[in-house]
C-alpha cells in the first residue's frame, strides 16, 4: 500500500464521519479528503516530480497535517520540521535535504522571512491559515488551491520511492536525513494493527498530543486507516490533555515519558480524570522508569504499551503491549518491565558482535534489524549509509540482549557506554536505580573525564518539586544495588535537564560542558 493509501481507506469507510477534532471542531473524512485531493493537484500542476520535498512548519494542526497528506497523495516527500525547533536547526534541515516547498502558519511568518535568503531551494511558499505579506512570494492555502479538482489524482508509484525525510536526532555532528518509503511505511502501519486489535464495533480514537512532526503524526494513521477519529491537541497544556481523554473518550495515544512523569505529579489524577475509555496508552521514545512505570499502571490503569523503534526503522521494532505488563494477573516483574517487549512480525532482530556474527540468546551486543521496515538509507550520504546498513543488517548503534522469553532489552546507546578503569557501565542500568528514589523527577547517567579512570560515572539529576536529597545518598543507593564500579563518582543537581522537542534528554549537551578541555571526545 502506498501511505496515503491508510487514509483513503478510513474514508471509504466512514466519509460523513469525524477524521479529525481539534479545538471542538469536527473535520469529516470527506472533507479532510477532497483538500489533500485539491493539495495535491496544485502540486501536481507546477510540474513537481515524485520524491519532492515539501515542509509543513506549524504547531499540531488539521490543515496542516491534510498538507502532509496532499504530498504524499501527489507522491511527493515529507520533510518534518519542528515548529518548536530554533529557528537555524529548521534552516539547516529545510536547505541541506533540498526543500523545494513550505507549507507554514503565518504565527511563523517573521521567522521565516529572516531565513527566507538564505533558503534559495524554496520555490513554493504557501501559507495554510491567510495572508503572509512578509514572505515573498507566498500564497494563501485557499487561493492556491481552490481552482483544483477536489478527487485525487492518478499518479504512478513505487514501493521504494522516498514518503519521508527525517533528520535524525543525532548524538554527535549535524543530523542525517533518513529516506523512509511507502514500504516501510506500511511495515509500520501493519505492526500497529497488529500490536494494537479493536473490535469491530469499537469506535478508534487516537489522541494526537505529542508533535506531529515527530511520532505522533505517524502513530495516527493507523486509526484513521481504521475509519477512526484524531483528537488533535494544539500546545502542550496538560489540562487540555487530560480534558480531551474522557470528553472524547480516547481510545489510544502516545506520550514520553518524561510528560507521563508529571501528569504522575498530578495529586490524585486517577480521581480526577476518567481514563477508563483508554486500551492503549504508549510509551517511548526514551527509556522510561520501571517506578514510574508501575505507579502509570496503578494510576492510569492495565492499558501502558511499550515501544522500540528509530527514524531509521520507524516507530516498531518492538511492542510491550498492555497484557505482557503482567504474569498470572500481578504486575510482571521489573525485568519484564525494563523490556521493550518481543519483536514485531515482519522483521528480524537479531545481536551482533562487532565482528557481525550473531550472537546467542542472552548475550549482549547490537542490536541488528532486517526486513521491510528498514529506511532506504540516508539522503546524499551513500558512505554514511554503508556504514550503518551492512549485508541488508541495520545496526542500530543499541546494545541490548534477547532474554529467554524472547523479550528485547536495551542496555544502552553503544555511543553512551562509559568505560570506566577497563569496566564497561551502561548508563541506563544505573539511571533505573536513581529514578526509584522518590525525589529524583528525572536524571542523566554520562562520563566524564578523569585522570585516574579515564572516563568516571557522572549523575546529573532533576529533582522533583519541593524534594531534596544529598549527593552522597545517591551515591550510597547505586553502590548498594549496583556495586561501586558502576555507582556515580558525582552527582550534579540541575534545576531542567536539556530536552529535544520530543522529549530526549541530551546527553551530548550535558557532556559537552565537562570534555570542553578534553583531548578526546565521546
């Protein structure tokens, strides 16, 4: 299936239904259908091949997603950029992975007409919500398009022809383009289906919180494949969230887990908010706290769902779904839940040792991942992309372990192993024993230099609201469950650990601070 192909089929199914709410506004399938038709024609008319690129910079919107759909309707290529992103990081994506059109709400006028020289690429300037004077040369959403046939257009498509460009997060250097395509977009959509069943009279409703520039619009489409219903959340209020959930009876969303962590800050939220429409509700992006996710469970209800995937391998590796959170009726155990759940279906994960030979059940190395759901490689970086996909095997820079049950475990970025005097610490291990301390909101386990031990284990820790403990208490608990090797040296307290938009800590910028001086660079 191409990837507009999961919308059209929600459409047939229910034309006169809600696709899309935001705002209390109800956008029917119909009418969400024929703009991406009329989207796509006027792309079509300026003479645009398949694979161009085109941006959508806005905050979480309905038009502004029907953009998305439009290209991919026209078999043109997404290029994410995030609205909450500096403005010279959405530059450097916007012109090295050659965007040729910009779709954008005029809130981001200014800020695009100060970057407007230097985006030459850009020929289509196209704003979504009126006028934009101060861009030259943009047009209005509904004066480009409105001429357009509103039915879709007959285009020719490939399977591995280029759906999305996305930069990736990038632990050191500026960020690759990812090259996803129709087929692993579908290999997406498919385990999805699969990991997350509904009966045939249950009504999806998926709730689009997080930005849709990054997961959150992907993790949608597979609800409206299924004739479903996106509640779009416009900024991220936490009110407007948890207000959304029992108003609209939401069914499924997703959200990282440092969000999950203080909606859990909320006194009493299983009082005051009625989850019990949700069946799913996902975790990822980041590792997250098996305390915090036990206290999810007993406050949000049996309906948390894990996931592993990458930009590379988009969004389902692997699913821990609601019911592998427990054994025999009890809530499973922390090794079960510091899992990312077994492997979807159509793939092959496997771990590899740096001489790429498999390894056996249990031992730890790479994880490795074959199959449809792997990226076409990275945009203009053929060197990048032998380096990364090797004999069909993404590696994906994760070492982890298969444990006996099947269930997946990732020890940690290869890149963010500290090698302490000759012992390998994986930060993860150590950052699950100090988010189990009550006053720890949320932490960062990094190396930092040290003449006796080459790299010393260095905790940078954010504290919960109106919490406090010493340094030396941290210490004393890593040391008591981890043994002194791997308990920090240090402790550094943070008011806000630095976050991506969606959420990651960046431990490249914590780092950054303590190998200034250094003559070698992790």
């Amino acid at each position: 299936m191409a990837i507009i192909d999961f919308f059209d089929r929600g459409w047939r199914s229910n034309p006169k239904g809600a696709a899309y709410i935001q705002d209390e506004r109800e956008y029917s399938f119909n009418e969400v259908g024929e703009l991406s038709c009329r989207i796509a024609n006027a792309l079509l008319a300026q003479g645009l091949p398949k694979e161009t690129k085109g941006a959508v910079w806005a905050l979480n919107d309905v038009t502004a997603w029907t953009c998305t759909l439009g290209l991919w309707r026209a078999n043109m290529c997404w290029l994410p950029v995030g609205a909450r992103n500096a403005a010279e990081e959405n530059h450097y994506v916007l012109d090295a992975f050659d965007c040729e059109i910009l779709f954008f709400q005029k809130y981001f006028a200014s800020v695009i007409a100060e970057l407007q020289p230097r985006l030459p690429k850009i020929k289509h300037w196209i704003c979504i919500d009126g006028e934009a004077p101060e861009v030259a040369g943009a047009v209005s959403l509904q004066a480009w398009s409105k001429d357009q046939p509103c039915t879709s257009p007959m285009v020719s498509v490939d399977m591995d022809d280029m759906v999305m460009l996305s930069a990736t997060g990038g632990t050191t250097g500026m960020p690759k383009g990812v090259m996803n395509t129709h087929r692993s977009a579908q290999t997406f959509c498919a385990h999805f289906l699969f990991g997350c069943p509904y009966g045939s009279e249950e009504h999806v409703v998926n709730l689009a919180a997080a930005p849709m520039t990054h997961t959150a619009g992907l993790l949608s489409l597979p609800c409206t494949s299924r004739g479903g219903t996106v509640v779009v959340v416009t900024r991220p209020d936490p009110a407007l969230l948890l207000a959304a959930i029992p108003q609209y009876k939401v069914t499924e969303m997703f959200l990282p887990p440092t969000v999950i962590y203080r909606l859990l800050d909320i006194p009493d939220l299983n009082r005051k908010v009625d989850f019990s429409s949700l069946k799913y509700f996902m975790y990822g992006a980041a590792p997250m706290s098996v305390e915090k996710l036990k206290q999810a469970i007993e406050v949000i209800g049996p309906v948390m769902m894990g996931g592993y995937g990458q930009t590379e391998c988009p969004a389902s590796i692997a699913y821990l779904p609601p019911d592998a959170h427990f054994v025999g009726g009890k809530v499973a155990s922390d090794a079960r839940l510091s899992s990312v759940g077994k492997p979807n279906p159509l793939i092959r994960v496997e771990i590899m040792d740096d001489d790429k030979r498999i390894l056996a059940q249990g031992e730890t190395g790479e994880i490795c991942v074959r199959g449809d759901l792997l990226m076409r490689g990275y945009y203009k970086a053929p060197d990048k992309t032998a380096e990364t996909i090797i004999d069909g095997w993404l590696h994906t820079g994760d070492i982890g372990h298969i444990d006996a049950e099947g269930y997946l475990h990732i020890t940690d970025r290869k890149k963010d192993m500290i090698i302490s005097g000759g012992f390998n610490v994986y930060p993860s291990e150590v950052e699950q024993v100090l988010w189990a301390h009550p006053a720890v909101q949320d932490c960062a386990v990094i190396g930092v230099p040290d003449a006796q031990w080459g790299e010393a284990v260095k905790a940078v820790v954010e504290l919960n609201a109106g919490q406090s403990v010493s340094a030396a208490a941290l210490i004393a608990l890593c040391k008591d469950k981890l043994g002194s090797v791997k308990a920090p040296k240090s402790v550094d307290f943070i008011d806000t650990l630095p976050r991506s938009p969606v959420g990651k800590v960046l431990k490249k910028d914590l780092r950054q601070q303590y190998w200034n001086d250094a003559q070698r660079k992790i």
